[in-house]
C-alpha cells in the first residue's frame, strides 16, 4: 500500500498480514511511517496505491466511524483523551456507538484498569501520563474492538507503568482481540508480538515472527541498539 | 431609600436585562467557535431574524395569546426558534460547509460570515423596512410598579412584563443548556468534538451531526436572544448588529469556547455597561450636606455618557486580553 497526507507518499509499498487473534508490533526509527501506517488502517488519511482489507473486505474509503461499526479501534500517539471530559464521560463516547452497552462496559473497563474507578468523576486532562494512557486505551475498549490499533501505549512512561500496559496488552489480546501495535520499547513490545515489522523510510525492511526477528542479528544491529 | 429604588431599577433590573441578552448571544457564539473553531460575525443578525419572524407570526395571528393571557410574541417564539435553527443549517450548508470542506483557514470562515451577516441585514430589510415596530402587535405591555413598604419611599421599582418573562427564559435556557451538555450523550458528543475533534471521530462520533446541532442550538437561542431583545424595546433590523461587539466581548471575557464562561461574560458586560452610564450623583445626592462646600456635585456624574456606551465592552475586551487572554474561565487561546 502506498499513501500519505496529501499526494504525497509517506509510505512506500508497505504490506503487512494480521490474522484475527495476533498481536502484530511495528518498529522502526523515527519517521519512519509507523504512526502514518496506523492512521492509514483507521481511514485518517489518503491510500493513493494499493489496498487495506479487514476480513477481506476492502477498508480504505470508509472514514473512522464506520470503521469503528466494523470493530476497530484506534489509540493515537498523542491527543488521545478528551481533557475536560471526566474519565466517565472519556469512557462514554468510546461506546458511543453502542449506548446500550455503556454499562456493562463501564464496569468491564474498571475491573482492567481499577485506578480509573477513582478517578473517574476528574477531567481526563489533570491525570498522570500513565493514567491517561489507561483512559485512551479503556475508552477503546468501551467499543468492544475487534481489531485494535495503539500507537506507542507506553511512550513516557516509567518502567512500572510501561510493565502495566505491556501486561494489559496480552490480557486484551487473550481476551480475543487482535492487536496492532507501535512501539519504540522494541525489543519488550517484539517478546509479546505473533508478529513483527520493522519499517524504515516508509517500507518493510524485515517482517517475520517477533521472536525471529528478536533472534535476527541484522534487526538487532540496526534497529534494536545491539 | 428613593435613591436605592432608582439604583435598583436603573442598574440592578437594567444590567439583569442587558446581561442576559449578553448571556444568551454569547452562548450562540461560543458554542460555534468550540466546534467549528472561528467567530461567526453574522450571528447579531441571526438573532435579528429570529426577532422578525416572531414578527411576521405575530402580525399574522395577532389575537392567539389574549386567549391564554400570553403575550402573542412569545406564543410565536418557539416557531421561530425552528425557523431561526432552521436557517441556521441551511446557511452552514450553504456557505460555511463548502469552506470547511476546503480545509480554509479560520479567518476565510470569518469574513464569509461577515458576508452572511451583510446578506442576511439586506434582506430582512428588504422585508421589514427599516423602521422600529412593536412586537406587541394587538396585546399591551404590561408595566410593573412595586410600591415598597417603608415610610418615605415614593418611587416604586418598576419592572415590565416582557423583562420577566426574559428572566424566566434565559434561567430555563441555561438549565437546559447544562443539562443537555452535561447529561445526554449528544451534548457530551459535542464537548468531545470541542475537546479533540479527530478523537471524536475516532470514537464513531459523527462529526457532521455534531455540527448541524451546534448550528440548531446557536439558532433557537439566537431567536431567544432576538425576540426577547425586541420585546424589551421594539423590533427594528438593525437592533442586534449594535450587540455584535458586546456580545463577543462577553463570549470572549468568559473563555472562548466556555458556554458557562459566555454567561458569566454576559452578565458582566452588562452590568459594566449599566454601571458606566448610571448616574452617580443620584446615590451622592443624600451625603450632599456632610460634603465639604467648595464640592459641587455635578448634576451627572456618568463615568460615561450613555452615546458612549459601546466603549464599555471595547474596554472590557481590551482588558480581558491584556491581562487574561484566555478568560475569566479557562478557554481556548484565540
Ligand atoms: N500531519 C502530517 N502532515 C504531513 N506530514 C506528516 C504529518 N504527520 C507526519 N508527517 C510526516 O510523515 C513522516 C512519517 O511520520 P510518522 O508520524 O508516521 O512517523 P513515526 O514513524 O510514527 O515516527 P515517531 O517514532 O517519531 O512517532 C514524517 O516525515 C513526518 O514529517
Ligand atoms: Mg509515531
């Protein structure tokens, strides 16, 4: 798939497979397309080349709501709380789709990232970065996802917190949802991954298992700081 | 005790009027600019035609509201607030959603309101002629003298039918208002949109509901702001256009952006208008015998004369972004 901001491409030919239930991480260096990638699997942006599918039907037209009916769920890099918004009510319009679920959900979210309980009737803007992190990724959960999108969940945050959410990202995988992941922690975020690409200038430069390429003495040299 | 009467009604009942005038135009404005981030300069005459099609249903249908002992205008009131919405999404479908669609700048959406608003002036007039007419067509204006019961006190503080019925009206609409926000999932949608509109999207919010409610919303109250307006003076076409700056001064001395903040903003404007052109004299009067003697009172003691007027919000704004841009609440830096 080719694509980018404008008619520009950002990506190069990049072709990545998922399968339902897999965990699939993107590495790679700064700029390099990854968060461009994810935003191009969640309709934000022009695929001027080539083609996304979910489930075999093709996806690349259809902007974010509708992809969010079809059970996909997107956690941006940055900006990804509404700040003065309550915790609750962040939580709320993940669900907005389904208001009938908000309950259920609610309660489901809370038992995964109890801090939130008491925190929840608080603006989202006033909490700590990693508890803002939990409220984006609950607030995506809220949808009950089938496919879901993080980019780099555990971006400044401290080791603790990064433990946390790596953790919390297993749990939802094993809870059946499918996981597509940046992360710049490569090396913790491969351990956890069915599958692994390293993009670079906005292309594949290595795609295969995340423990192969964990093993792949070329991937360690140049992209894994040795 | 006569001087606080005369207080009471020139400034306490006179800056509550102005205030919620204020209050309600500014809500419009702040609403649109948290969603569509620019000022909408033709939301004065938004109010305006809100005001003339009150009068247009009441001029039709002049005799409903003495079966109910209602004044006919406000029978009508809700019809326009329709209308008033109505033309409100029409003139976003019309001229701003092609813009946006465009990706424009905000100041692009700016001057095409500007250009709204001279539409909209040209053809109300067109319409209405340019002179003053009552919104109260066949009903009277009710006129209120409360005698208070002390010894001494001749004046009465006077209120009119149309100022309480503004009172009323403002307090329901800024309860509904903070219900809806607060309460419904539409209202929370939109403080979610103003937050982080691509998180909203994200969210399976449609963005472009969001929007034609905002339009709705800042429509009716416009018709709200409107009428009550005309029903306090007389309806004339150019009436509302002369509260565009206090109205923005008020939105934007409350945090742009911040619905609570345009209230307070309103009331504040208001109540400083009122305050500047208030006769001091009249409260001074009674200590005259105790001031010294080379200390004549001037027969208007005015910090502003009342032509002036309109420099009391200039100032408020000018102040406002001096010392705190972002607002009395916190709102979005403009
Ligand atoms: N909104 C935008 N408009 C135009 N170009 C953009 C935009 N966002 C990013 N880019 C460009 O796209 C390229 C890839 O950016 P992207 O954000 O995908 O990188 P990344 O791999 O996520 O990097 P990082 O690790 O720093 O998050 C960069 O050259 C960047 O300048
Ligand atoms: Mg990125």
């Amino acid at each position: 798939m080719h694509g980018g901001y404008g008619s520009m491409n950002i990506l190069n030919g990049v072709n990545m497979t998922l399968y339902a239930d897999e965990v699939g991480v993107i590495v790679g260096p700064n700029g390099a397309g990854k968060s461009t990638m994810l935003k191009a699997v969640f309709g934000l942006l022009n695929v001027n080349q080539g083609e996304i599918l979910l489930n075999g039907q093709p996806i690349h037209n259809l902007p974010p709501n509708q992809l969010v009916e079809r059970g996909m769920g997107f956690v941006p890099q940055e900006k990804n709380v509404f700040p003065s918004l309550t915790v609750k009510e962040n939580l709320e319009m993940g669900a907005y789709l389904k208001p009938q679920n908000v309950k259920r959900m609610l309660e489901q979210v809370y038992d995964f990232f109890p801090p939130l309980v008491e925190k929840r009737h608080q603006p989202a803007g006033e909490l700590s970065g990693g508890q803002r992190q939990m409220v984006a990724m609950g607030r995506a959960l809220m949808a009950e996802p089938s496919l879901l999108l993080l980019d780099e969940p555990t971006a400044g945050l401290s080791p603790l917190y990064m433990n946390e959410i790596f953790d919390r990202v297993k749990k939802i995988n094993a809870a059946g949802v499918g996981i597509l992941m940046v992360e710049q922690n490569a090396k913790q975020a491969l351990a956890i991954a069915d599958k692994g690409f390293v993009l670079a200038a906005g292309q594949n430069r290595f795609t295969d298992t995340g423990a192969a390429l964990l093993a792949d003495p070329d991937v360690a040299k140049s992209f894994l700081g040795g | 005790m006569n001087e606080l009467v005369f207080f009471i009604n020139n400034v306490v009942i006179a800056g509550s009027v102005t205030g919620s005038i204020y209050a309600i135009g500014a809500i419009g404005v702040t609403l649109i600019f948290s969603i569509m981030r620019f000022a909408h300069f033709a939301h004065a005459d938004i109010m305006t035609f809100g005001a003339f099609m009150v009068l247009l249903l009441t001029t039709a249908f002049p005799a409903v509201g003495a079966s109910i002992g209602v004044p006919t205008a406000l029978i009508m009131l809700p019809l326009a607030m329709l209308l008033t919405a109505a033309l409100a999404v029409g003139i976003d479908k019309a001229f701003y959603k092609p813009l946006r669609a465009h990706g424009v700048k905000p100041i692009v959406m700016v001057i095409g309101s500007l250009g709204v608003t001279l539409m909209l002036q040209g053809l109300i007039r067109l319409f209405s002629g340019t002179g003053g007419q009552s919104l109260y067509v066949d009903d009277r204006k009710e006129i209120f003298r409360l005698a208070l019961p002390f010894e001494g006190v001749r004046a009465p503080i006077v209120i009119t039918e149309p100022q309480i019925y503004l009172f009323v009206i403002t307090l329901v609409a800024v309860v509904a208002l903070h219900l809806f926000l607060n309460r419904s999932r539409l209202g929370k949608a939109m403080r979610a949109m103003s937050d982080n509109p691509e998180l909203a999207q994200a969210s399976g919010i449609n963005t472009n509901t969001i929007v034609a409610v905002t339009w709705v919303i800042a429509g009716a109250l416009a018709a709200i702001a409107g009428t009550l307006l005309s029903l306090d003076v007389t309806f004339k076409p150019d009436l509302s256009f002369f509260l565009l700056l206090p109205i923005f001064a008020a939105a934007i001395v409350g945090g742009v952006g911040h619905p609570y903040g345009a209230i307070a903003g309103g009331f504040v404007v208001g109540f400083a208008e009122t305050l500047a052109v208030f006769n001091w004299n009249v409260l001074l009067r009674p200590f005259r015998d105790s001031l010294p003697t080379w200390l004549e009172l001037p027969s208007n003691l005015a910090f502003v004369g009342t032509e002036y007027k309109i420099v009391v919000p200039f100032f408020i704004l000018v102040a406002i972004l001096v010392w705190r841009p972002t607002g009395l609440f916190k709102g979005k830096v403009i």
